[in-house]
C-alpha cells in the first residue's frame, strides 16, 4: 500500500501529466502555441538534406580561452566572475548565441547552488527530487535567467532563417530548452511546462547529433530527460508513453556518460549529474570516482570535496555554502 506522502505525489501529478498527454500528441507539427514562439526551428524538420556548412571552429564545439575560463569559474562557483568572462566575450561577438546561453547558465547554477540542488541531500531525497526546492528562487536571479534565454532564441534562430542545420544555433536552442525545463521542474515547480521543454530540449539535441555527432555536451539534454522521466512512477510514465514522451533511467544514465567522458564546457556538471544519479541508484564506485575526479580538478570548490566527503562517509563541513 502507497504511504500518505505517496498518494499525494501521484494525484498531484495525475492531471498535469493528462494534460501532456493531450499536449504532447500534437508535438511533432506543433509544440504548444508558447514554446513554438520562443523556440520555432522554420524549416529544420523539413529541409534536413540541406548542406551543413563547416562548423568546425564553432565556440560551443570549440575551446576557447575566454570560455574555458568562464566555465572553469562557474565550477568552483565563483558565479559573478564566471558572468563577467561570459559578457565581456558575448559584447565581442554579439551574433552568437553561445554567449548568452552561458550567462543563462550562470544564473542557473548560482541558484542552484543557492539552493542546494546539485547536493546528495537533495537528490536523494525522493520529495525535494521529484517535488523541487522548499521555498522560492531569487526573482533577480530568475529574471535575469530568462533575459538571457529570449536573447539567446532570437540569435539561434535568426541564424536557423540562413541555415537549417546551424550546430551552433541548435546547441544553443538545446541548452535553452534543457535549463529552462530544469528551473520550472526544481526552482519554479511548473511540472507541466518543464516537461514540455525536457521533450523540446531532447528534440533539439537528436537535430543536432544528426548533423554533429561529436556534440557531445548535448547529451545532458538527452540523459536528464531519459533519467528525470524514468524516474517517475510507473502510473505516471505510462500516461506520458501515450503522448510519445519516453524515459529510460539506464539510458539516462549512459548518456549522462557520453558527456561526462567526452564533453567539452558541460563535461563537469554531467559529471556532478551522473554522480548524483549513482548515488540515487546505489552504484557508489562509479559517485564516488566522479566524485573525486570533480574535488580534485575543481579543489577550491566546496561543493564537490563536500559531495565526495559525503560518497565516502566521512565527516564534512557543518556549513557548505551561505
């Protein structure tokens, strides 16, 4: 028999997953009048045979210092300094859109982490993980977040109305979708919208793999939705299968994989994902070599000597962050 908390948690998610069953029908020629504004490929579904120009110095397949940097600083959360990389790069080149997904991104993890949620005490706990944060985010924050994300689908797709297949736009347009599903599931706790986006973000990124295979920061769309999705009940994946939106936490997981051994700016935070996930899952070899690999390439952090700590039972610091 379901405990009191349990039955709770299904009828609370019972009717909004009726409603994306009903939504999630249509998908495939119209995403929801809302998120087709915001992130409408024209012609990308149509017109795949279109030559793909080469990308190969693309910034987000590429490294480049000032990101490298930029990202480097926002793993051992020193957010505002990570910001001012990402802007002063994104003022020298005002048509790519990777500059304005990475300050997105910045404001996504700095709550985060303000928060807690890339903490074991927050995936493992069954109520916060599938429920979200107590309390409210930082609206500055938020809207700031979003700031980023408009300006960021106005450039990707400005670039999608010269070239279809533009990588760089639609790795933009993933990451877009994928924070976006990530805030309204766990900051937020719109469920019904983050589940919309987490089916688009995976659309994005199987657009994009088609072209680039070797995108494999992509791949923390495609895992967290298979992991985030198969982690839901039974009740609740089977009305979800109906409307074509699938989760499978084992192939969450190897792919959460491809971008932790492969990827490029993203390769840390699939890293801190897929350890969390082992933790969830029990597999604590595979947390705890993540784990250590994180404190040790990024030691000035708290976060992850405290989340390794934590892997190995050992004792850690009363207070991690303010």
């Amino acid at each position: 028999m379901m405990s009191r908390a349990r039955q709770h948690l299904h009828l609370y998610f019972l009717v909004p997953m009726m409603l994306l069953v009903c939504l999630a029908a249509s998908a495939t020629t119209g995403h929801a009048n809302e998120h087709l504004s915001r992130d409408h490929i024209p012609g990308a579904l149509r017109d795949l045979d279109t030559t793909v120009d080469d990308e190969a110095l693309a910034p987000a397949f590429t490294p480049i210092p000032e990101l490298t940097s930029g990202f480097q600083l926002l793993y051992t959360q020193q957010f505002p300094e990570a910001r001012e990389k990402f802007a002063t790069w994104e003022s020298e080149h005002p048509q790519e859109p990777f500059g304005e997904v990475a300050i997105a991104a910045s404001y996504l993890f700095e709550e985060f982490y303000r928060q807690g949620v890339l903490t074991s005490d927050f995936f493992l706990n069954e109520e916060k993980f599938l429920n979200g944060i107590d309390g409210k985010p930082d609206p500055g924050h938020m809207a700031k977040f979003q700031d980023a994300l408009v300006k960021t689908r106005a450039l990707a797709n400005k670039r999608l109305k010269q070239n279809t297949k533009d990588t760089e736009a639609l790795f933009a347009l993933t990451l877009a979708a994928g924070m976006e599903s990530d805030a309204d599931m766990i900051l937020r706790k719109e469920r019904l919208e983050a589940l919309k986006l987490l089916k688009l973000a995976n659309q994005y990124a199987r657009q994009l793999l088609a072209v680039r295979p070797d995108a494999n920061d992509a791949y923390i769309a495609l895992g967290s939705a298979n992991y985030i999705i198969g982690s839901l009940s039974g009740g609740m994946r089977f009305f979800l299968a109906f409307g074509g939106v699938h989760g499978d936490k084992k192939l969450g997981m190897q792919q959460l994989g491809k971008s932790a051994d492969s990827g490029l700016y993203l390769r840390p935070f699939a890293k801190i994902m897929l350890a969390l996930a082992a933790r969830r899952e029990k597999q604590d070899t595979l947390a705890q070599r993540l784990l250590r690999e994180l404190s040790e390439e990024f030691s000035s952090s708290p976060l992850f000597a405290t989340e390794y700590a934590k892997s190995m039972g050992w004792p850690v610091p009363a207070v991690m962050h303010p």
